[in-house]
C-alpha cells in the first residue's frame, strides 16, 4: 500500500510540473519553451532519482 500511494504522489507531481509549460507555451518563444522544457527534464530527472532512493531506504 505504501508503495502504490508513493507512486501516485510521484505521477501526480509529474502531472502538476507540466502545467506551467502548457499554460505558458502560447506567450513564450520557441527557444524560452526550448530552455523551460529543458529545465523542466532537468528537475524531473533528480526528482525521480531523489524518489526512487526515498522509497529504496524506506522498505
């Protein structure tokens, strides 16, 4: 049960960080949305790698 609740936050979060891409994409240039996208991956990529430790210690 934990874990199912663990990976639903994570998807949830997923889902909420790309909101600020789409909500913005028609007001920014292609090379903002380039930059934002990129840092958007940036971030998502130690999140999950922050997450999958986190649940790894907590079993």
């Amino acid at each position: 049960m934990r874990k199912i609740l663990m990976y639903l936050c994570i998807s949830i979060w997923i889902v909420i960080s790309c909101v600020p891409i789409i909500l913005t994409s028609e007001y920014l240039t292609e090379a903002s949305i380039m930059a934002l996208m990129f840092g958007h991956a940036n971030a998502l990529c130690i999140g999950v790698f922050i997450s999958i430790i986190y649940i790894e210690c907590w079993r």
